[in-house]
C-alpha cells in the first residue's frame, strides 16, 4: 500500500490514467497539454485542459490578487498555446475560507478577466465552495480545424528545438505575470514543418523528457545557446517559465525564424536537436564537452514550488 | 471590506459573475445548472459545468471511495440531466494531502469511470497537486441539438410541478450513491410542454425560488403531494437530492406522465403549480390552509453540509 507521497505525481497520474476508458472521437487523451477531441458534425477539434492554482503552493497570500488571477488563466491559456488552439469557453471553481475578504476574490477575478479578454477566452460558469486553503481550479476549452492540434508526440531525429523566451528564475515573478504563448502558438500551428509543441511548466528539461517519451526520440541540448535569465542550472531546471518548447523540421527553421521574427519581434532561441536515440538527453557545451543529463524533474509530492 | 463569510456564498457568486464577460456564441452563461454555448459550423449546443467534491463539505474521510467517485462524476451529470444533454467529455483536478493511499484514489477513479461507462461520459484529462485536505474538482461537457437546452427560466404561470422521485434524508447515503436522472433528463427534452428544469442539489425550496427568480413566476406546493423520505422539514430543506425538479403545462401533463412511467416504471409526483406572482412560493396544506414559505437556504459559507 503506497501513499501518494511515496508513489510521486508522475507515476500517480499514470496509474489513474491507465484505467480509464476511450471514445471514438478522442483522438488524444491524458498525457499532452490538452486531450482533444473531435466536434461532431464539425471540422473543427476541442482542446481540454484543467490547472489548478493553490496557495502556498503556486502562489503566497501577500501576492496581488490580479497577478494570482493573470497565472490562473495563463496557465490555461498556456496549455491551449502548446496546441495551437484559440481559447473558447473557461470555468472557475474557487475553493476559499471564509474569512477572506470578498475584495481579494474580485481582484482575483478581475486578473482573469483581462487576460481573457486579451486572447479571446470567456468564463462562463463555475463554482465556490469553503475550504481550509485559497484554491482555483481552471477548465478550459479551446477549437482549431481538425486534425491540426500540436502534439508532444511529433518530434522527429534532425527536427532543430526551439524555446519561445529566455527560461529560469521565473519565481521573481514572471510565474506570476507571464503572458501565454497563445499567438505564438496559432502561428506555429500555421507554419510548416513544426514537429512536437509543448509549453515549459516544469522547467527545459523535464518538459523536454516528455516529448523524447511520446515521440521515441532523444536530443541534444547546445548549452551555450538557451537563453537564459540566471545560471544554467536555472534556465534547465526552474518550472513554470511558460515558454514554449518546439522542434521544427531543418529545412523549414531558417524560414519559420524569419516569419517568427516579423511577426513577435524576437526570434526563438534554437537550443539543440532531436537525436534518435530514445529518451537520450544529452548536453553540449561551448567547449566540446558532452555529457548525459541527471534527471531532476519537478514533482509535486516530493517538494514545494513557490 | 466583507468576508466570503459575512456575504454567503450566493451574493458573492452574483458580484463575480456580473462582471464576466460575454461572447456572441454564449447562449446561457453563469446562473442555470450549465452554461450553453453554440458549437461552431455544428447543429449542437454544448453545455458546460463544474463540480466541486470535497473532504469533510461533499464526502467523509471514512466514506468508501467507489461512492466518493460515484458522487463526483454524479454532481456533473445531474447538472447535464437538467439541461436534457449527453454526457460528453470529463476532466478531474484531484488535490490530495502526499500521506492518502494511492489505493484510496484509485477506488474513487473505479467510481467515477463505472458511472461514466453507465451514462456514456468519458474521463479525459485532468490535474493532480498536493493540498490539506482531498478535494476533487470536476469538469464536464455534454452535448444536444442547438436550442433545445432545458433551462429555469422556462416556467409559466399554470404549470404544474414535478419532483422525479422522493426528497429528504439524502444525508444517510443517497448523497454517494444516487444515480444522475440523465436519461429523464433527455426524456424531459424530448418531450412536449415541458417548461424549467433543474436539478435539487441544494433543497427543493431553495432551488425552485431559483426557478422563479428566473422565470418571473411564483409557486404553490401542495406539500401532501411531496414523495418524502422523512419528515415535510426535510423534504423542502435537505440538499443532494440529485432528483429533477421541472414545470409541465396542463395540457400536456398527462401524457408526459403516462410516457414517463411507460419508460421508467414509477411516475414523476406533481407537487404544486406556477402562479404568476414573481417570488411568492406558498405552501398549501392537506386542510386547506396555506402559508408563505420562509427561505433557508443552504449556503456554503455559513453551514457545513456532511
């Protein structure tokens, strides 16, 4: 008999999702950014996606209701980014004690709200019941043509991989106030050659592990190029930086760079390549050196994050 | 500076939803038992709800995780069943303290799926972090033909009303084990005449005064009429009902009912009518007097339910 403490989230999850059942018109279930799921009598898809914001774990009682209220929709509006899907309908359940103070809530509200608003989600429901602790829990949905949604599972050996922006650190507050990839995520769905997508919520390398998984591929990370906003154990580890991560077909970088970079200003950072040695991860460093990376993923279970 | 305490959980649902925005394919958004959207290039609506499930508020730590998961996936089908939709898509954020037996959660997972399979809702996706206390968040989809949705706001004076099975007493265990009135629900929306429909969750007087809010009507019992589990007190009082609560016009009554227990053996009761009076809910008595009804309605935030 294991507690979940002992078991860890990952292999938790796996357990639970392994039991359940399928459908005929799921065409991705648990284990991507979002499960999605074809429209009947349509020729669109639904992205699914649910994130949890909790206190003490993603955010502190002293922060400012509307960046608390910015991350729980980001985090949503992150998820529907990694598959290329315009957000659509997003619910709230708020779990709280009574004594906090109803300002607090509205401000949280308030925060969700205008990050809606500047992507196109709209909440439309939800639910408040008492609780010992502060908790959000954001469902969202989002659309896009059928058969289009970016997956973790379509990185190929020689695909070049990409991040959206400079990665570590993000407990300073950009964990807080980022702003989610969700245009950077249509123009990738509308670009040639892209392969795996996902967005960086706990952190390159653990991020980077899921795709080799679901794609049966390794890769190579050149160190010396990962844009970074501390030390390197930072930009490679730290989670919730809420970049995206994308490998692109060779032949199609140089151009997607260029189109990337018209459109957002900067360019991605390429980081490495997808090898095809399976779940290899290796790093390459300015001097020639390579060596294979210690896995330190982020677990809940086994430690705090905020 | 109010608290969630001193505003109940109701007012402060009125103040965060009335700032939310609105979307030209919304067709119902907060305040029915789901939200009701237009699916794109479709001749479907969706409808949207979430759910909450939490330790010592919805479930006890010594209750039996099958009926834990059985309640779970229920609330969010109920909420289906009183808007006439299939069961579509389910997503569950599970928080748990890192000392629960994997076990345990496994049991609630065998609940939730084994009332899905029943119903045809499918467990898609969902989140797993670490909280005090356990806590399961649950989101669903459904789907009907556009414009079809059952809603509250579709009584009229001189309707009559009906309860789908007895009310009261769900405390001693009809709260985990009950079964989603989904099929009479897709029945109702079949049907002819049938005007508001909801599901008792929180107490049959308390829910039909929402019924009234938005229908602008009024109500009048006939509390010898009520299937009761226990005493007429907790017939009108007592939540997690999870019955159907819903207005028929006269004229159709009589074959909606015949239909009914044709297709499900027992008939639904008529309990009383719409009168035009918007907000008047009065109680007729077996000896012919009648009383205007006091409102006590649960509320999170100013009781515990368990």
């Amino acid at each position: 008999m294991k507690t979940l403490g002992e078991m860890g989230e990952h292999e938790a999850i796996r357990r639970l999702v392994g039991g359940l059942g399928s459908h005929p018109d799921l065409s991705v279930g648990a284990g991507d950014d979002c499960a999605v799921a074809h429209s009947p009598c349509s020729d669109f898809d639904q992205v699914f996606t649910s994130d949890p914001v909790i206190e003490h774990v993603h955010f502190l009682p002293t922060h400012a209701p509307g960046r608390i209220g910015n991350k729980a929709v980001g985090r949503v509006l992150s998820d529907m980014a990694a598959m290329g899907a315009h957000p659509q309908w997003i619910l709230v359940n708020v779990v709280a004690p009574p004594e906090l103070e109803m300002a607090f809530l509205e401000g949280i509200y308030a925060g969700m709200s205008a990050l809606c608003g500047r992507f196109g989600g709209t909440i439309i429901g939800g639910d408040l019941a008492q609780g010992k602790q502060l908790e959000l829990h954001l469902f969202g949905t989002g659309i896009l043509p059928a058969g289009t949604a970016l997956l973790r599972s379509g990185a190929c050996a020689g695909d070049l991989i990409f991040v959206s922006g400079p990665l570590g650190c993000s407990i300073e507050g950009h964990h807080l106030d980022f702003v989610p990839r969700v245009e950077e995520g249509l123009f990738l769905r509308e670009s040639s050659g892209v392969g795996a997508v996902m967005d960086i919520s706990d952190g390159l390398t653990t991020d980077l592990r899921h795709i080799l998984a679901q794609s049966g591929v390794g890769a190579e990370l050149d160190v010396g190029r990962i844009p970074k906003n501390g030390t390197l154990e930072q930009a490679l580890y730290d989670g919730e930086d809420y970049e995206l991560l994308f490998t692109v077909r060779p032949d199609c970088a140089e151009a997607l760079i260029e189109h990337w970079a018209e459109r957002f200003g900067t360019p991605p950072a390429c980081v490495g390549r997808i090898t095809p040695q399976p779940d290899k991860l290796s790093l390459s460093f300015p001097d020639g050196r390579v060596s294979t990376l210690f896995d330190k993923a982020f677990e809940h279970f086994s430690g705090g994050r905020v």
